[in-house]
C-alpha cells in the first residue's frame, strides 16, 4: 500500500519497522472494529446503516489529510541527507569565500557526495557494482 512508501519518506531506516508495525496493528483493529460495528447495528437498523457509521471518522481523517504536506521523496535517506549538507556546506563556503574573495576547494569526499559517487577511489560500491554486473 502507499502508506508505507510514505512512512519511508517521512521516518529513518531504523524507526520503520516500528511504525510499520504500529500502521497494521491499527488496520487489523479498524477491521476488527468495523465488522463488530456491523454485526451489531446491521440488524437492528439495516445494512446500510453500518457503512454510513464506519464511513464518518474515514471522512474525518481524510479533510484531516487535506491539511498535511506530502514529504519530501527520501528526504530521510541517510545517501539523500548527505549530500543535502555537502551542498549547504558548499553553499556556506561560497558565501565566505564571495566575502573574503578566496577560492577554497572542497574535500574530496564532498565533491564525490555532489557529484553523485562519480569519483574514483572513493566510492568501492559503484566497483562491487561493476563486478556484479560483469558476471
């Protein structure tokens, strides 16, 4: 379902797996709920009295979700927040470098991280890659 795609954007690798299982547990309950709302009001007042009790918080819930921002896509990604501070790094330093008018080159880790791990000798994983593929 979609909504574990968005709690990949909006939690860390390591809290996933515990609101993944907190998203189940409420949908397991929600049913649970459900088919007893459903087997105690249908037949007493219809079947369709049920759908229209069970569909008010859903109705809630979703003018509630009108008023939240989708999450930036992999914004939690420890690769994506990494080179999000290479760039602020790099950004502050040509702001120092535009006042003080020296030219200051960045590490080469950093140049790697804005370049996408396009630098030798620094990313071993694009080299694993290659030999994977090679087979």
């Amino acid at each position: 379902p979609v909504i574990f795609s968005v709690l990949g954007d909006l939690y860390p690798a390591g809290q996933r797996n515990a609101v993944a299982a907190i998203v189940t547990i409420g949908t397991g309950l929600g049913t649970g709920v459900g088919q007893a709302l459903a087997g105690f009001l249908g037949p007493r007042y219809g079947w369709r009295f049920p759908f229209l009790v069970v569909s008010i918080p859903g109705m809630i819930c979703s003018l509630i979700l009108l008023l939240i921002k989708d999450p930036k896509r992999g914004q939690k990604e420890r690769a994506r927040m990494e080179i999000d501070q290479a760039i602020q790094r790099r950004q502050s330093r040509i702001s120092v470098d535009e006042e003080e008018s020296k030219e200051e080159e960045l590490p080469e880790e950093e140049e790697c991280i804005l370049n996408e791990g396009s630098c030798e000798g620094i990313n071993d994983l694009s080299e694993g890659a290659e030999n994977i593929q090679g087979r």
